[in-house]
C-alpha cells in the first residue's frame, strides 16, 4: 500500500502551491464577476479560508496583514457579534471567522473580549442550554461547537453553560454512533465534525461511542478514494476536512486509504488557475480549497512542505499551541490513549 509521504515523493510538484496562491491572491480582485458581489455576505468567511490556506502551505505573508486586520475589526457590530461583511448582522459563523482571523494575524487583542464574550453568551438559552446562531433563534450543532471555540480564545468557557452544551451535543446522537444538526437529526459528516470538536473542547468525548462512529466514518470513502458526507451521497472535496478531523480526533485516520484520498484531491486542482473544486471537473472555490488542503495536512501528504493542521479548531498547530489550546489532546478518553 502506498502511504500519503511515498505519494507525495512520486508526485512531487503535484500540489500546485504557486497556483494555489496566486488563486487566493486573486480572490480579491475580481470586481468585474458578479460571483463577487453575490458572495459578499460570505467575504469574512472566505478570508478566513483563504489565511488557512496559506498558513498550510507555508505562505502565510502572500496577503496584506494590516488590511486584512483593518477589514475584519469593520465587520464587527455594536452587539459584539461579527458580519459577514461590514454593514451586515452579526452571526455565530462569521463571528468565528472573524476570531479565527485575528488570532492567524496575532491580533486579537485589537478587539474588545468583553464584547464578543457578551454577545456569544446571550445567544444561549438559560433553560435549554441550546446556543442560536443569531438573534433569530436558529438552532444547530455548528452553534454549539462555534460557541465554545471562541470563548476558548478568550479563555472564557466557563462564562458558558457547558454542561447545557454538552447535553444538546448528547441528544443530538444517533444510534449508529453519528451526529445530526440537532436532535432527531440525521447524521452528516460536517455535524459529526462539530459535535466531536465541541465535546473535545468540553472535555467530554468519553460520550462518544468511539468504535461505532469511527466505523461509519470509514464508510464514507467511495471507489474513487473521495469522502462523501453520508450513504447514497457523492464524494466531495471539503469532506477530506470533516470526515478525516473527525477521525483524527478519534486517533483513528488509519481507518481509511490516506494514499487514495490525496489523490482525489489533487485531482480536483485546477491545473490553470489553481484552487480545488468540490470534485474533478468542476469550478476551483476557496471553500474547497481550503478544506483540501487540510485533507491533504491530516491525511499526512508531504508533511516536510505542509503545515500540521489542529483538527479541532481547522488551524495551523503552531497557533493553536500559542494560544494554549491544545489542551484537548490531554483531556482524551485513557481508553482512547492507546
């Protein structure tokens, strides 16, 4: 069987790095495309992965730090909460983006903590102990994960209803070990994703049912060596990330053909402009670019040249040390340490 690192040597040049980061470079430029204006609400998040992008790739200085700093400080609303683009409503996900980025810029004490602390704790029901993504009310297992990753930046976890977190995470299982967006839900890849790293930053992964979830992730790898997100479903690129995060979070990575799904990926490249599509064929975005890239990190492709991913929080390991996060390693099920 042929390992991610054997792969990476007999396809050397086969991430197309330079592309990749022109492509990113570009992103930004593209006023005259109407895909530019109808991604506005999205602009924050696609900052976000476009930094990870480059961080993996070793190329974290090819963006203007200062404007990138200048920009998302613009999105931040009076309620403490971030847009998705100066001017719009705040939300949970583009407040995470928006975290996520200051800290990649070493910049986060440029925002007010109480603020943003503030505004993720009033999205939490004092009964429940549900967290909504916004003022609305829309409730989901990203919300729950979301919430606790940003007050762990800030050191202010416990500000939260943890155990009214971890209990909505809990009955948000299913009986073939997975999870959905919320009780009753079915179960997805990307909500596996969220719940496993909400619980991993509670530390309460002991709730987990290790061996049953890692065999359903496993199943999710399809003949041409892609992940797909659930049964019947295509494979797809951003699936390297939820569905190998998760499996790394298990310690059970090995579980798949690694080789096989690089490979997958890095025919998803587009070999003229350079980002990843969802799957071979198809238009390059930065979505997909960015959660490929991750795959690739995970699935341990020329880790010489690519940056170590944290699963838990899709950021380069290095940072998440800095930040003193990676204390969920430590906090592992002693059944799990094997």
């Amino acid at each position: 069987m042929t390992d991610p690192e054997q792969l990476a040597e007999r396809s050397y040049g086969g991430l197309l790095v330079d592309k990749h980061v022109e492509y990113i470079k570009s992103l930004d430029k593209r006023h005259d495309e109407i895909e530019y204006w109808m991604s506005e609400h999205l602009r924050i998040s696609g900052i976000y992965w476009g930094l990870v992008s480059l961080h993996l790739l070793g190329k974290q200085d090819a963006l203007d730090r200062q404007g990138i700093i200048e920009y998302v400080l613009k999105c931040q609303n009076s309620d403490g909460g971030f847009g998705g683009h100066t001017g719009h409503d705040s939300h949970l996900l583009y407040t995470m983006s928006a975290v996520q980025i200051l800290v990649m810029c070493d910049a986060l004490d440029k925002v007010s903590a109480a603020s943003v602390i503030s505004y993720v704790v009033g999205l939490q029901d004092p009964v429940t102990g549900d967290v909504s993504g916004d003022s609305w009310g829309e409730k989901d297992t990203r919300f729950a994960f979301i919430s606790l990753a940003i007050l762990s930046f800030f050191d202010a976890v416990d500000r939260i209803n943890v155990d009214g977190v971890v209990s909505y995470v809990r009955r948000s299982m299913n009986y073939d070990g997975g999870f959905g967006s919320g009780p009753g839900g079915e179960s997805h890849s990307a909500q596996i994703f969220t719940c496993l790293a909400a619980l991993a930053i509670a530390g309460r992964l002991d709730l987990v049912d290790r061996e049953r979830l890692s065999r359903w992730l496993s199943e999710r790898q399809l003949k041409s060596g892609g992940l797909n997100g659930r049964p019947q479903k295509l494979e797809d690129v951003c699936y390297s990330w939820w569905v190998l995060s998760s499996l790394q979070i298990l310690g059970r990575v090995h579980w798949i053909e690694r080789h096989r799904l690089c490979e997958f990926i890095l025919s998803a490249q587009d070999a003229g402009v350079g980002g990843i599509a969802d799957r071979p064929g198809d238009v390059a975005d930065v979505y997909h670019t960015c959660f490929g890239i991750a795959g690739l990190s995970l699935a341990g492709f020329d880790k010489y040249s690519l940056v170590e991913v944290d699963p838990v929080y899709c950021m380069p390991v290095s940072v998440i040390e800095k930040a003193g996060l990676r204390s969920w390693v430590d906090r592992l099920p002693e059944s799990w340490k094997d």
